[in-house]
C-alpha cells in the first residue's frame, strides 16, 4: 500500500485528534490567501452547459500570466492533474526535486518510472545525470525563491540532454514579476499555474500547464474533455479581470505577511516568508505544532527538518487568537 501524501487543510483529521469541534478551529495550515475573490454570480449558462474551450479562457488565462499566447496554455483541474500526468509524458530518466517542496512530485515521477533523486537548489549548476528538474518557486514549505536566470540557465542545460524545466508557480501571483512564463515558448520549459492560492479560490479545482504547443497536446489528450467546470471558468475569468482588486491584494498581503514575520520573530524564531505563508524551522516544531493546536490553531508540521508553516489569518479576532496561542505555547516549550 502506498503512504498517504499529507497536505494542509486537514481539519476533520485534527478535530478527531485533539478532541476539537470543527468549526472551533483556526486553520492556518495552508497558504491559500484567507480574503478570497469575491466572485460575482454565476450564470445559468455555466451550470447547464458543458465547458467550451472557444470560451476565451485559455486566453484570457495566457493575458493574466503573461504566456506567449493561448497556444501555449493547457486549463487542469487543478495542478494536481497534471503532476500526476506530466510524468509519464516525459522520457524516463533521472529527476532532481528538492528535499523539502510539495510533496506530489516525487511520488508521480517515481510511480512513472523515473529515479527521483535529490535537488540542492542552492548550487549554480546542475548534476549532469539529472535528466529532468523540478522547482516550486517560491519554495512550498521553504519560501526559498529561485531567480528566472538561475532557472533559464538550468534549462539550457537540460535542453541539451533533452530534458525539462518544470517550474511549478503556485504561489508566484503575488509576486509576479519572479514568474518566467514568458518563456514557455522554449521546448522544455513547463510552468504551472494556481489560482487557488493568490485568489483564495483552492474549491474551484483549476490550474494551468504553461508549455510548448506540442506537450500541452499530448497531456490534453491523456486528460480528456473538460476538465475544468463551467463555473470554475466563470469564477477564475473574473478574478484574472479584476486587476484593481489584484492590485489591493498584492499591497494586503505584504503587510500582513510582515505583521506574520514581525509576530514570530519576536519569540525569537528565524521566519522565511512569502506573501502567503511563513516557515520556521526549529527543534522544537513539533512541540509547538501539538501545543498550538492543543488550543485550536492548526499549523503545518513538517519532519524533516522539523519545522513549522504558519498561513496568514483572516480577520483581527483571528490575528488575537494566534497572538495569544502562540504566547501561551511558548509558554510550555
């Protein structure tokens, strides 16, 4: 039987284990933004109608990440689609993933015939046995962030083995001058795109695989029609249109998530961020992890390193309860 993949979000698990009404607790254990798009109604169109890829989706999608054109943008049911089908698209080889990142990846290369072997991001240049690199950036859990000359010249290196680039930009919409869609015109560049985290739209199910015209139709074709709703189309649509309220958003995270950072660093905690999300790791994470949640404030506990990851709240009485939940845990470390 194969492990179960953890991820954030796991708050039925946490209520069964510490006792806690669900409806009781602060979930800070992702790093979806908690001030979701406000999405407009839907239409009845999009409830009784199939998905039509003629809808301008794919282009409006392209507009907002800045790809080369439609053509070069695939809409998934979420990444998570397409990390489990992308592997088998690609010729076997030797894969480097980084120690700590999301933790899909390894296990769909692996499960695809792959050898997943361990990425040290922070060295200039790659192994040459490494036929196919993978880079969440910025890092999920790490907050580590790779710059588009480092991940290009990573590329270049790979092209010339035939291999690719996949760079998953998940959390990048909050920081979108770091994203290198604009260079998915080259053959074995892939990037993939979320609107859940930045939007605070995780329920609608939709993602985007940003590649050459010729991946994106094989991986098409293994994933079949409609993959994204109707409604999911309409509510995403809305968001990429809105660029005054991605304006505002992008200025409200950044304050919060230095209000975030400014709350941990003063229990005296080495705190790396993204607009998103904090991570500290610690010795005593774990300690921290049971006695926060002890008192309803569920984190993201990591093992290895030991290590916690902190999700912005969503309103002052939110940002009171962490505050005295993180005094109290300290308290007892």
């Amino acid at each position: 039987m194969t492990q179960t993949i953890q991820h954030g979000g796991n708050l039925h698990e946490a209520a069964q284990r510490y006792g806690i009404p669900y409806d009781a607790w602060l979930d800070l254990s992702t790093g979806i933004n908690p001030h979701g798009y406000p999405v407009p109604p839907v239409p009845a169109d999009a409830w009784r109608r199939l998905p039509d890829s003629g809808d301008g989706f794919a282009e409006r999608a392209a507009r907002y990440y800045g790809a080369p054109d439609a053509s070069h943008v695939l809409p998934v049911a979420g990444s998570q689609a397409a990390i489990r089908a992308l592997p088998m698209l690609l010729e076997r080889g030797t894969v480097g993933i980084a120690r700590l990142t999301y933790g899909e990846y390894a296990p769909a290369f692996a499960r695809a015939g792959h050898r997943v072997m361990t990425l040290d991001v922070t060295r200039a240049a790659l192994p040459d046995n490494l036929k196919h690199v993978v880079v969440v950036n910025p890092n999920n859990p790490t907050a580590e962030h790779l710059n588009a000359s480092t991940l290009l010249q990573w590329h270049a290196a790979l092209n010339e083995r035939g291999g690719t680039l996949i760079v998953d930009e998940a959390f990048a919409d909050a920081l979108p001058s770091q994203s290198i869609a604009a260079h998915t015109h080259r053959e074995g560049v892939v990037v993939l795109r979320s609107p859940g985290k930045f939007f605070g739209l995780a329920g609608v199910r939709a993602g985007f695989v940003l590649a050459c015209p010729r991946l994106l139709e094989a991986l098409d074709e293994t994933l079949g029609a409609w993959t994204v709703s109707g409604p999911a189309r309409h509510a995403v649509s809305a968001a990429f249109a809105d660029t005054a309220w991605q304006e505002n958003m992008r200025a409200q995270l950044e304050h919060e998530s230095s209000r975030l950072v400014a709350l941990l660093n003063a229990h005296r905690f080495t705190v790396h961020s993204t607009p998103l999300f904090a991570w500290i790791a610690d010795t005593r994470a774990a300690q921290l992890h049971h006695a926060l949640a002890a008192q309803g404030v569920w984190t993201r506990f990591f093992a290895a390193p030991a290590s916690v990851r902190f999700g912005l709240p969503a309103t002052e009485s939110e940002w009171t309860r962490l505050e005295a939940a993180l005094h109290h845990a300290m308290t007892t470390l």
